[in-house]
C-alpha cells in the first residue's frame, strides 16, 4: 500500500520535473530521456496497482475455508475449557459430551473444506471433520500451549496441512508431517502421565493409519 501511494505521489511529481527541465533547456533536452523514464514509472505504477489488487480467484475459497476452520476449533476449545472447569477438571469423553449443554450449533464440527452434509439434530461421528483427543488427567494443562485438543481429520484442506487447536486456546497450521512429529514427541514426553502418553500414541496411530508420511525437504 505504501509503494502504491509512492507511485501515485512520484508519477506526478517526476513529470512536472520532466516539464520544467525541458522548459529550462529551451527545447535542447529531447524529451526521448524522459519519456522513456516517464514509461519506466508508469509500467511499474500498473505492476504495484495490479499486485495490490485483493485476492480474487478460486484460490482465496481454501484459504477462507481454512479461516472458518480454525475458528470453528477455536469454539470447540472454548466448550472443552468450560466443560473442564464445570467437571472438577476432567476432559469430556468424547465431543457429543458438549452437545447441547456447551454446543449449540453443530455446524462447528464441520470444517467448510469437508463438504460434508450437515449434521441434523444430533451429533454424529461420522460427519464430525475434527479428531479428538481425550486426556484421561489434568497432567496435559501443565503443557497447555503444546497438548493438541482437537485437529482435522483426513485432508479436507487439499493435502496442504491441517488445523489444530491447544489447550491454551490457539491454533495452528501445521503440515502432515510436522504434526506426526509433534504428536510424536509428545507421546515421549515423561513429565506427562502414563495414561495421556497413551492417549497420545492411540491417536499417533490413527493419524499414521490415514497414508504414508511424506519426508519434508529441510
């Protein structure tokens, strides 16, 4: 934005001092140098008028899809904190626990990008875009911005990666393979209890069960 107002400020500007330096040499400064100049500027004007043109194509749809994902996590997060407060710190179940008492509307367990149908009345698994993972103690709120909640299923944003959403409430974007890595790790950690480090290898293995890992280029 900012070099596209430096161009509308300079075009102007630059041609003024073209008029009056060619006025100054009384005709004798061919006006050739500065109109090739003149065409310097006004190509690179259009170029940084086009590249700030807001993203239209059909490439904007996964990327907003990938948007309302992340809030959609955001929301289930909130439900699984307040469930964990009301519960004498104890993790749902399983996400049909928060309906209808933390949830409302269902829709928030549909990534856009899933294209599935929408679920009517109740909730159902199946049409459920997000995995959940279920912390059987409160050891897991001692890492809070590293325990993963709830995260995608499958490749619902065209392979590119997938959605998770923290204990502490954020969310990220991560790639296939840095997630198994992460979840990985975390299964290994000994400062978390027995039973979470298994819930977090029963999980591993579900993810792992969906298709090969892809190596990432370092």
């Amino acid at each position: 934005m900012i070099v596209l107002l430096l161009c509308f400020v300079g075009l102007p500007v630059f041609s003024i001092a073209s008029l009056v330096a060619i006025y100054r040499s009384h005709g004798q400064l061919v006006g050739k140098g500065m109109a090739i100049g003149s065409l310097c500027i006004l190509a690179i004007f259009f170029i940084v008028a086009f590249l700030s043109l807001p993203d239209s194509g059909p490439h904007t749809v996964p990327r907003s899809n990938r948007m309302k994902c992340a809030q959609n996590l955001k929301q289930i997060s909130l439900a699984l904190d307040n469930y964990y407060e009301d519960n004498n710190h104890h993790y749902p179940p399983s996400l049909s626990s928060l309906v209808p008492q933390y949830v409302s509307f269902l829709g928030i367990f549909q990534c856009p990008s899933a294209k599935a149908q929408p679920m009517k009345g109740n909730f159902d698994e199946q049409l459920c875009s997000y995995r959940y993972i279920c912390y059987p103690d409160d050891s897991a709120r001692k890492f809070d911005d590293k325990m993963v909640l709830a995260f995608d299923k499958g490749s619902d944003h065209q392979m590119e990666g997938m959605n998770a959403v923290f204990a502490d409430g954020h969310v990220c974007f991560w790639s296939r393979e840095r997630f198994i890595a992460m979840l990985g790790e975390l299964a290994g950690n000994e400062k978390l209890s027995m039973p979470t480090r298994e819930a977090l290898r029963k999980t591993l293995a579900e993810v792992m069960a969906e298709g090969p890992v892809k190596r990432e280029s370092p």
